[in-house]
C-alpha cells in the first residue's frame, strides 16, 4: 500500500518544526514506517541548495527556481521511493512555502509558481498539510529569542513575514481539505491534541 505524505507550513517562529517529531513518534507508535525531512534540502544536493537559497540575496524568480530544482531531486530520491515503499513521510515545508515566501513574501506571479508546480510535482500533493499559524508578534518574539543565527528570511521585517501569512492563510482557503490551519498560538498540550485527532482520522 503507497504512504502518505504530510508537510508542515508556517511562518518563522511558528513552531511547526517543534511538532515534527511528535507527529512521527505517533505514527510510529501505530507501527507506521516514517521518514521526517525538509525543505529546502533532504538530499545532499538540496542541502547545498538550501545554504545558498537561504543565504545568498538573489532575484525572487532564482530563489524560487533554485527552490524547485531542490524539490524536484527531493522527490525523486526521497519522496516518491518512501510512498512507493509505504512509508510515510513527513516533509517541513513544501511547495505551500513558496507560494507564501517568493509569491507572497518576494512578490513572485502565482502564475509561475503554479507552472513550476505542475511541471515538478503535478501528479502529487501531500495528503494532509499542518499550516501551524501564530500572530505575528508571537513568532517574532520566537526568533528573536533563538539561539541559533537568524537566516535571511528570518532577518526580514514584519510587513514581510505580514506577506507571508496572509499569502498561507489564502492557501488554506483556496484548499480547506487538505490544508488544516493549527493555532499555534495555544500551549503545547492544547496543539498536541488537536494533531493527535487529526492524525487518527488520517491513519483511520
């Protein structure tokens, strides 16, 4: 039986990363073979891709073409083998991330995001998307009270990452049954529940 392939989304200092291994010690618990990876990066090429994509200032249609040429080898040597095998894969970010950060962040055309999309991965979507939302505030006081060395999108000001949310929030709308909005504004307990029902009518 194929796997089924989730991604978690939000801005910087949403949280999401914190839930990752959660949601996967709880699949696994259902004896559900599981791999965790992220973007950019996941292979060792996307992972180059990653520092400079990351790092380096560049025009929004290079980072988001950089950022697709990371996700297409990401696929065909992590992804898509997992799903053939029946594992699950639990991706931190995906194509939702660019629509949020070179669409609604840079101001790329949706349009060509939407090309670049379907010619990369037009066959597959993920089963389910967390899009873990915060006010903004909140998260910005996330990074900033980090201590690990701020990226360049983390570095940019609040009407970006203002961009950014309301561009995922948009996705969430256009794509309610896949995209489940979580308030990650909430105690750890509180959010851990709500992804533990989630998880249950995904695996039932």
């Amino acid at each position: 039986m194929r796997g089924k392939f989730i991604t978690l989304e939000g801005i910087d200092g949403a949280g999401k990363s914190s839930h990752l291994v959660f949601i996967a010690e709880q699949l696994r618990a259902r004896h559900i073979e599981v791999i965790t990876t992220r973007e950019p990066g996941g292979t060792p090429l996307g992972e180059a891709l990653r520092g400079i994509v990351l790092n380096e200032p560049m025009h929004p249609e290079t980072e988001a073409l950089l950022v697709f040429a990371s996700r297409r080898e990401h696929l065909a040597k992590v992804i898509e083998p997992a799903l053939e095998r029946g594992e699950w894969v639990i991706s931190d970010r995906f194509t939702d991330s660019t629509y949020a950060y070179q669409c609604g962040g840079r101001g790329l055309s949706e349009n060509r995001a939407a090309i670049l999309e379907e010619w990369v991965h037009g066959h597959l979507q993920p089963n389910i998307t967390f899009l873990f939302d915060a006010p903004l505030a909140v998260a910005r006081e996330r990074l900033e009270n980090g201590t690990l060395e701020l990226d360049k999108f983390e570095r940019e000001q609040n009407e970006f990452f203002s961009s950014v949310q309301s561009a995922y929030l948009k996705r969430a709308a256009e794509f309610p049954a896949r995209i489940k909005v979580i308030d990650s504004a909430r105690t750890l307990d509180e959010i851990r529940a709500e992804l533990g029902q989630l998880l249950v009518a995904l695996v039932s």
